[in-house]
C-alpha cells in the first residue's frame, strides 16, 4: 500500500512491506504490527477495517512434521488491527466518541441560532444587534464543548494541607483541551480582550505540563524538586530552590512562589530570633509577591494578587507597586544579611519583579514562558493582541525550543492573526473534529474569517471551506459503527453537498437488524426524507422475504406502499395457498396473513388472504358441530369472497368446493335466490375461462365440478320455495 509501512518485530529487515529508505523515513509514517508469530510469514493480506484502520492478516509457513516450532506454537496466523494516523495518543477511542457524541447539541443549537440571526440581521435594524449577539452564542457553545474534554483541572482542597505539597497533581489535561480553550480566549471570548495577557498566564498555569513531553518546563522543575523536597535539609542553602522559586515567580505563579517562600528556615520559631533581619526580608518579598497587581476583573479562587478592571487603577497600582520593589531593592538591610544564599536569591526575585531581560531569560524554560513574563514585568500595559507576534518571534530567538511541540504551531497561527495557519495545524494535529467545531470560534465577530471560510471555492466544486471540513469530519463518522448516526447533523449542514451524501449514507446502512433499520428510518424522518425512507423499507421488505423472513417482508413493504411487490407476493402467496380447506399447508401462512389488516390499499392483492384466513376459521367452526348461526356467518364470508374483484379467479372453485356443506345445509336453504344465481354466474364463467391458455387447474377432485352445480341446483330450488 503506497504511503504506509507496517513495522514488523519478527522480520530481520524490519519490515513486512518492503520499502524505500533512500531520504523517506521522515516523511513515510511507520506503524508497528506486534504479531507475536514465529518466523517465517508465509503471506500477508491487507484490508480496510472500521475507522480509520488497516486489519493485516498474517500466515505462518506450514510447519513441517518433524519441526519442533509446530508442537510448540500450533498457531497457524493471527488478524491484527493497525490504527492509522488521525488519532490523539492523548485520548482513548472511548473518550473520543463520548466528545464526538457530546459535541452535536451544542453543534445543532448553534447552526439553528445561526439561521435564526442570519434571517434577522438582513433587516437594518437588527444588524448591529447580531454582531454585537453572536459572539455571546459562540462563547456559551464553546464553554459547552470545553466540559466535554476534561474534568477539572486541579483536585478539590484536602481538609489538611500538606505544607510539603507545593505542586498540586489532578487530572493531566490534554493537548485537545488546552487547543479548544486557546482558541477561545483569543476568538470567542470578546468581554475579556482587554485581559487578554492575563488570560494567556492562567492558560500557561494549567497546561504548561503539557510541554514537559519536548522540552523542560517549570511544571516539570517544581514537579521534580517536591520530589526532593523531603531529602532536604536545609533548603534555603539549595541553590534549587531559589532557581525553582524564581521560575514560578516569573510566569506569574504568585501562590506556589509565596508557599515556598514560607518553607525558608528563617520561618522556624527556633531560629526566628536569631533570624529577626532574614525573615523581615523574606516576609517583606513575599507581602510584595502577594500584592502584585493584576489587570484583570478578578482572579481564580485560591490565587495572589490585587486586580483592577479600569487601565488608569492598575496603572496608578503599578507605580506604587514597582516604587516599593526599589525601594526594597535599594535598602541597607541587604548588606547585614549574613545568608549569602538567601541575599542572592531574593535579590534575583526583585530582579526579575523590575522585568531585567537577563533574569527572565534565566528563569524561564522556553520561549512561551519568557513570553508570558514579558506580558507580567516588561510589558503589563498591553491590551488586545497587539504586536503580540513580534514579541513573540524575539522570544523564540532568545529561547528556542529543541523540539516543536504540537501547541506551538497553533500558539504562532493565533497570534500572527493568520486563520489559515490555525486551521492547517488544527487538522494536521487534532485531525478533523477540531476543525469542523472549531471554525466556529474563528468566525466570531471576525469578518475577514467569515468571507474566507464561508465563501465558495470553485477550486473546491463549489463549496466552502468550512462545508469541505464538515464533510470530512461527517466521512470519519460515517466509516465507524458506533458514530454514523451522528453524521447527519454535520451534513444537513452543508448546503451543496451534504445532502447527497447523507442519502448514500443512509442507503448504505444494513437492513439486517430491526434497530438499525428503526434507527435509519428515524433520521429520514427528521430530515424529511420520505423518498428515501420509502425505499429504505422496500430494501428490508425484500430482504426479508428473500431470507424466508416472510411476515417481516410483508410489514415493509406494508409500510413502504410498493403495492407492485405486494402483489407479486400474493401471487407466491395464491400458489400455496389455493387449495382445499384441508390442506394442511395452509397453517404455515396464517401468522403472514394475521399482518394483513383492512387496510387492502396499503395490501395490495394481499388482502384477499385475510378474508379467505377468516372465510376457512369458520368453516372449521362448522365441523366442530356449531349452530345455524354459526353457518351463516360462514356463507356471508363466502359471498362476501366471490364479490370482492380482488379474489383471484384461481380461487373460486376451491371456494365453491370447500362450501358445498354450506350449500347442503340440511336445515334451511344458507344462500338465497339471488345469491345462488351470483355462484352460478361464476361457476359459468369458470367454464368459459378453461378455455383460455394461462387458465391455472386448480387441484381437486374430478367430480368437483358436478357436486357443486347439484349443489347450487338443489339450493336455488329450495330458494325459491322459501321465498
């Protein structure tokens, strides 16, 4: 298969499907198969499996009489399934399609509100309302969406702290999470543009593990030094711990800094009075810490720092604020402070507090977190994201990463405002859910994403790129068992195409099962789609019927109204069962003929059988000994029968046959003159009709004929008499 290499643990070339090595190992994906199986494979068949994997089947070579492989293993192959690339490595198949399933209300609401406002703001005064409203939607679709990727970020409070427990462990947030929440704060969260620094430092706080997989970060140095925080003795003489306080304090992690801070040894009331000078020092650091002001409305429970929402507060907050760090810095105290460690460290804490580039530098991991600091010392006035992506490039030139992570990509999209980036590195990295959620926090409020993703393309046949990704998106569940249902949403969204493909997906479905067939007919529904629903049935009913299902077949083709298959059933039907009453074939066809109900349009010649089904009941009555009554109810069905212009003309004689007790009633005449005459008149017309050369003989006795006209002749005679 061109562009897929299985890795194989058993081949000594290390591959099943040779391939070439000449520069392409980067650019070939490589997908390892542990088969487990001995060696030599004798063959190797590759085939589509559901989503979006391959399933491999693998054979041993037969092993021959003597060898003692064969004894040992006894396994002659083995079928395993290699999942191709699309997947997160983050997230199991289960949780994915609890998110995919959890993700169609908010989905649906939002394009039925977006049609709703769409209608609205084409009127000249509702369209400053909508553009000012519709973000307000997008944001309460995207909250929506963020609850299905993760639980909470950090356990709940214990109800004793552990002094020792500087980095709270929780729930490891995912790369999918912090994406969707990153795309929020800069597209669809407009009531909080002016914070949006702030925001960006509470993102790094919760997702900065995330980047321990390619590089260091300050979550993976505070993580390690807890670790060794027991073995410790004297922790303010560790130079670790001013480097790791340092690092927290410069990506704004003000509680953890503080907490730490507090774990000096100065703080030992043994030690206190001996001290006096290094904790006045120390304290003096952590009150400033504590104080420092935040432009932003108000901050996460459990967190440091003085907010103020209006520019000209937090401003006038940061003079003073940054008077009383030099002034701290200027004092004499720090020439009597005998502890050379402590003096270094809280000195190199003030420094970075002052914004010095150099101490930032040395505090931080890699170029996200120096770009945070520089939004917390350097930079606190910004507002909007202006000149965000110059920052960043220098950032990136004074820390730059070994490694790309999968986030940076979409970090540099985001902030160079260049939709295009964003949505490439969302499908090449969280594949296509992301992107067909996800352009819909790009459109918020922005007219320039709207024109690009909304516009047609006749490059794409016509259609847009977010119907392209919808498209996509509705494939990848239209491929698995467990999602297809949930792929109309995503079509009935798509304008040009989806349609169409919702069509084939819907014929596609398997008629085998009575819930998948239910199911299928349901979503015709909702949509309506009766055409499609109609042949969806036509489909189950001959499928049925073909598989000696025959009850079933009936009630779907019932339910489809293809009365032209119907009828052909009712002539299968009319061979089996136009024979005699006492025939005991009849029985096996009385549960099909029990579903055909009074309604003989939607029945087609079918519902000739129920009546004849009820006709022979009471003629089976009657040879149980039941009464006059009981007789008459019978001849009434007769007649009813030889009226009726959907009685096959095969039927009659047998009719006519398996009546003539009726006819012979001992008591009084059944049948009265201008009955009689009604049978005569076809039992005439049976005569000339043998004639004809598709005349169908029914099979009864010789004498048949004879005994019925008696028996018409002696019931019309004892007519006429009685009348």
């Amino acid at each position: 298969m061109p562009g897929v290499a299985v890795a194989s643990d058993t081949v000594t070339n290390g591959a099943l499907v040779p391939f070439s090595d000449d520069g392409t190992r980067d650019s070939l994906p490589i997908y390892p198969l542990n088969h487990g199986l001995a060696a030599p494979i004798s063959r190797l068949a590759i085939s589509w499996s559901r989503g979006n994997s391959l399933r491999v089947s693998l054979f041993s070579a037969e092993p021959s009489s003597g060898s003692p492989g064969a004894a040992q293993s006894g396994v002659g192959g083995k079928v395993v399934e290699v999942k191709l690339g699309g997947g997160d490595p983050e997230i199991t198949d289960a949780h994915l399609r609890r998110i995919a399933y959890g993700s169609v209300p908010p989905f649906a609401l939002l394009q039925s509100r977006r049609s709703e406002l769409s209608v609205l703001s084409k009127a000249p005064s509702m369209a400053t309302t909508y553009h000012i409203d519709w973000w307000e939607h997008v944001l309460e679709y995207s909250k929506e969406i963020t609850s299905l990727l993760g639980g909470p970020k950090s356990p709940p409070n214990a109800i004793i702290e552990d002094p020792g427990e500087i980095v709270k462990t929780g729930e490891d947030p995912t790369c999918l999470k912090a994406a969707w929440e990153l795309m929020e704060i800069f597209y669809a969260d407009k009531q909080s543009q002016a914070w949006l620094p702030e925001r960006l430092v509470d993102w790094l706080a919760d997702y900065d593990s995330l980047f321990s997989s390619t590089q260091e970060t300050i979550h993976s140095k505070l993580v390690d030094f807890q670790k060794e925080l027991v073995n410790i003795q004297v922790i303010e003489d560790d130079a670790r711990y001013w480097e790791v306080m340092s690092s927290a304090l410069s990506v704004g992690w003000l509680d953890i800094v503080v907490k730490m801070l507090r774990l000096h040894g100065s703080y030992q009331l043994d030690q206190l009075s001996n001290r006096e000078l290094e904790n006045g020092l120390v304290e003096a650091l952590a009150v400033l810490i504590s104080k420092m002001p935040r432009n932003r409305p108000e901050s996460p429970a459990g967190k440091l720092g003085e907010c103020f929402k209006s520019k000209p507060d937090f401003t006038k907050a940061w003079e003073r604020w940054r008077s009383q760090i030099t002034k701290l810095d200027c004092s004499p105290f720090w020439i009597q402070c005998d502890n050379h460690q402590t003096r270094e460290g809280l000195k190199n804490m003030l420094q970075i507090m002052l914004g010095k580039t150099e101490n930032l530098c040395m505090a931080t991991c890699f170029w996200l977190e120096l770009y945070v600091s520089h939004f917390l010392y350097i930079r606190p006035f910004t507002m909007g994201i202006e000149s965000m992506y110059n920052l960043a490039q220098k950032c990136i030139q004074l820390k730059p990463s070994s490694r790309t992570h999968r986030l940076t990509g979409l970090m540099i999209g985001i902030i160079g405002e260049n939709t295009e980036v964003v949505l490439a590195e969302c499908s090449r990295e969280f594949g296509p859910w992301m992107v067909a959620h996800a352009t819909e926090l790009l459109t918020a409020g922005s007219e320039q994403a709207e024109i690009l993703l909304h516009d047609e393309r006749f490059n794409l046949g016509g259609i847009s790129i977010v119907e392209l990704h919808r498209l996509a998106y509705a494939q990848v569940l239209s491929s698995h068992a467990l999602t297809w249902q949930i792929a109309p949403i995503y079509l009935t969204s798509c304008m040009k195409q989806g349609m169409g493909l919702l069509e084939n997906l819907l014929y596609r479905q398997s008629v085998q099962h009575n819930d998948m067939l239910l199911k299928n007919i349901e979503i015709c529904r909702l949509y309506e789609l009766d055409h499609i629903s109609s042949n969806i049935m036509k489909v189950a009913g001959v499928y049925h019927w073909k598989h000696g299902r025959k009850g079933a077949g009936v009630f779907w083709l019932q339910q489809a109204q293809d009365a032209t298959r119907l009828n052909r059933i009712a002539q299968q039907l009319f061979d089996s069962v136009g024979k005699s009453i006492s025939d005991e074939s009849f029985k096996q066809w009385e549960g099909v003929i029990e579903l055909l109900g009074s309604e003989s349009k939607l029945a087609g010649g079918l519902e000739f059988l129920h009546k004849y089904r009820d006709f022979k009941k009471s003629l089976q009555q009657l040879s149980s000994g039941k009464s006059t009554d009981a007789a008459r109810q019978a001849t009434g069905s007769l007649i009813l029968l030889m009226k009726n212009p959907s009685t096959p003309q095969r039927f009659w004689l047998p009719l006519l046959f398996d009546s003539l007790k009726l006819l012979n009633w001992h008591d009084c005449p059944l049948l009265n003159v201008s009955e009689t005459n009604l049978l005569l008149n076809k039992l005439q017309e049976l005569s000339l009709a043998r004639l004809r050369p598709h005349f169908i003989k029914p099979n009864l006795p010789p004498e048949a004929i004879s005994s019925i006209r008696l028996a018409l002749a002696t019931n019309l005679g004892r007519a006429i008499l009685d009348e």
